[in-house]
C-alpha cells in the first residue's frame, strides 16, 4: 500500500492509499442515492470511483481543487461525506468478506482482515477538515 496526500488550496494532509480508498467508497455510495446527479456529481462519482477501483499505489488523485471549486460544491462535498462518516461509525468493523466482495484497490485486492472502521473515519475527519478549514 502506498501513501497519499490530500491537497486542497494550499493545504494537505497524509493517509494511507487503502484507507483513503475505502473512504472514497463510502462517499461515492452515499452520492449513489442522490436523485437526478448533476454533471458535475457524476463526474466527481466517476473519478472517484476510478481511485478505489482501480488505483496506482501511492497515486490516489482526490482533485479537491478541481472538484470543490466553488462554495457550493465543496458544500455538496461535505453533505455527502457527513453522511458517509455516519455510515462508518455504526458500522464499526468492515469484515474481511466485505472486503473481498468489494474489491477495493482493483481486481487483485484480496485476502484483507477485518478493519475497524475508526482507521477510516479519521481519514474522513481530516478530509472533512480540510475542507471546512481552506474555505
């Protein structure tokens, strides 16, 4: 597994390609449920799930700056991320089967353990952060 930055106007933090793979997941599956996706969503969607499924190691391009490029998207940003971090807290463990089924980090991305989810809701506070602080 590499190690990513997520960048947004001038500011980043560090994460772990698996976890910030995972984390993507969750937001897009969360965008999945929107009604009537804007140009702009599904693009977003398609890109991201580009990232988790089929990812370079060390090369996950989140594209905050491309994709939160106004107040209103980076608000939409948020919305569907706040409701992916609550997906996470109640799941509290991705078993090793899901994992398997998911497939996350492309086709070969098998054979993982059970991962508590909290590994990835600090993931999703950063990311969250990040672009609460740079707006």
């Amino acid at each position: 597994m590499g190690y990513d930055f997520v960048c947004y106007r001038g500011k980043n933090f560090g994460a772990n390609d698996g976890i910030l793979e995972i984390w993507l997941y969750f937001i897009v599956k969360v965008m999945d449920s929107e009604p009537n996706p804007s140009e702009w969503l599904q693009e977003l969607k398609n890109h991201w799930e580009a990232q988790y499924m089929y990812p370079i190691p060390g090369v996950v391009s989140v594209e905050l700056d491309r994709f939160a490029d106004t107040d209103f998207h980076r608000s939409e940003i948020l919305r569907f991320c706040e409701r992916a971090y609550l997906e996470l807290i109640e799941i509290k463990i991705l078993t090793r089967e899901w994992r398997n089924e998911t497939r996350i980090g492309g086709e070969s991305a098998s054979g993982y353990a059970d991962l508590e989810t909290e590994k990835i809701t600090q993931v999703g506070r950063q990311f969250m952060d990040l672009l609460q602080q740079s707006a």
